[in-house]
C-alpha cells in the first residue's frame, strides 16, 4: 500500500532568512472503483482504508443496504511506471449484479438542479429514516469532540493537509476516525467502518468532521441514518435545508464552549438553561 506521506523539496522564507529543505506532504492518489469490472467512478483520495471507502461510497449513493450486499473488494492490476501494483483500482463484486448507474450520483445532484430537487432526491432514496428522537447528547460533550477528532489526526501532524472524520457513541466515546485529503472521502471511510462492524443504521452515533458542513456530507449522514452532525467550520444554506427536512441535529462552528444549532436542537441537553436571545 502506498504511503500516506510524501517528502518534496520546499523554500522556506522566515524573518531570519531562507531554507532548503523537504517538507512532509499528504498523498493524494486516484482510485478507480468498479462494479464487477466495470468502471464506476474515479476520487482522489490519500491511500488508507480502501475497502471502507468504497463501502461507505456505495450506501451513500443507494447502491449497497448492507455489507452482506458486497461479496468481495480486491485490488486489481494497476501498475506505476516500474511495474509495481499502485493499489489504485478496486474492484467490488455485488452479491445481486447491477449495471453501473448511468446517472448523477446522489452526492452531486445538487449541481444543475434546484434545492428541492436534491431534497426530493435523497429523501426518495435514504433506507433509513432518522428517529424521531434520540440520541439526546449532552452539549459540553459535543463541544469536546472536535478536539477528541483533533488528537487522532496523527498524519495532519505530520503534514497539516488533512481533513478528518469521526464517528463517536453519544457519550463521547470515539469509535473511528479517518483522515483524507477529500472530506467526503474521510466520511465514506468512517461510514464505511460503521457499516463494516454492523452499526447502520447509525441511529446511536455523532459524526465529527473537521471543516465545514456541504449539502454532501449532510446527504451522507442521512443516508447512514446517522442523526447527529457537527462541524468544526460553517455549513451552506441546501446543507441546513437537507439536515431540517431529514430531522438531523447540524451544529456548526464547533470551537471550544460555543457551537451554532440549525437545525433538530431537541437532541442536544445543556446543563443550564438560558434564555435565548434573538437577534436580526
């Protein structure tokens, strides 16, 4: 498997002068997925955590339900200029066969299309509807969990060219988190896990991602039915649109003891009880 880090030669100007020296630079590698053979779709991604990428790629665009749906993921021949195997084609064999959609998929339906569109797009595809209720997850909790996200981004130390993703328990508790240069690929990664180790529907668990809340990571929490999100950065205006006609919970701007709500904030329990100011 390809390394995650790369060295590459760099001028680094500071106020005492310059230097020459290498710097440490995250992968970024295509990989091709294929449905028995046939080409589905090209990401770029940074090599790690393959097979649940391309799991958490195919429930998110409705082709799988389960891991049961998927019979094998191998590596296929895919050589660099030397000969070597670039472990960048994967091939995955369904266990019901299926042309390879010809179509959008669910993740860019918003492009071209109107907001209600993508709305009526994933809520027409989503197997698993979020609960009404639960999980109800303690806000200083939440609050702590980008900087529990932060402490396992081991590659972004190294580089600083990394988004990540993880999935936690409501309590806290941190059960996977990934690191890739595409967010969504981080996601698909952390799903993919989930979906490996049984947990989808994730009606239990909070996704964590480190940058900001687009409409497609939105429409992947859905369709994992995973009913709690928060954001490090902001989200855009179809990704709270999404969450509030799904009945997620979205927090955004997650830094240190505040957060903002859009959207499904009966999930979340605080320990006071302030009353809410409301501004223009």
């Amino acid at each position: 498997m390809s390394r995650v880090t790369a060295r590459r030669k760099m001028l680094r100007i500071t106020p005492a002068g310059q230097i020459h020296r290498p710097d440490s630079l995250a992968v970024e590698e295509p990989l091709e997925l294929r449905l028995g053979g046939q080409s589905l779709t090209v990401t770029m991604r940074t090599p790690g955590s393959d097979i649940d990428l391309a799991h958490g790629f195919l429930l998110g665009e409705n082709i799988i339900g389960s891991r049961e749906d998927i019979v094998s993921a191998r590596y296929c021949a895919g050589t660099d200029e030397n000969g070597q195997n670039t472990y960048n084609v994967l091939d995955i064999e369904l266990r019901t066969p299926t042309m390879v959609p010809a179509r959008n998929f669910l993740t860019t339906s918003a492009c071209g299309l109107c907001g209600k569109t993508a709305l009526d797009e994933v809520r027409t595809h989503t197997r698993f509807p979020l609960p009404a209720r639960g999980p109800i997850v303690d806000a200083d909790v939440l609050a702590t969990l980008p900087g529990e996200l932060r402490a396992r981004q081991t590659v972004f130390d190294a580089t600083g060219g990394l988004h990540a993703a993880g999935l936690f328990t409501a309590d806290g508790t941190a059960l996977a988190v990934r690191e890739d240069v595409g967010r969504h690929n981080a996601v698909d990664k952390v799903i993919g896990w989930a979906l490996r180790e049984d947990r989808i529907p994730a009606h239990d668990l909070v996704l964590i991602v480190s940058g900001r809340a687009s409409f497609e990571l939105v429409q992947k929490a859905v369709m994992a039915g995973i009913p709690v999100l928060g954001a490090v950065s902001a989200p855009s205006s179809l990704a709270v649109d999404l969450a509030a006609d799904a009945g997620l919970t979205l927090a955004g701007f997650l830094r240190g003891d505040t957060m903002n709500i859009y959207t499904a904030a009966h999930r979340l329990k605080q320990a006071s009880h302030t009353p809410a100011t409301t501004t223009s």
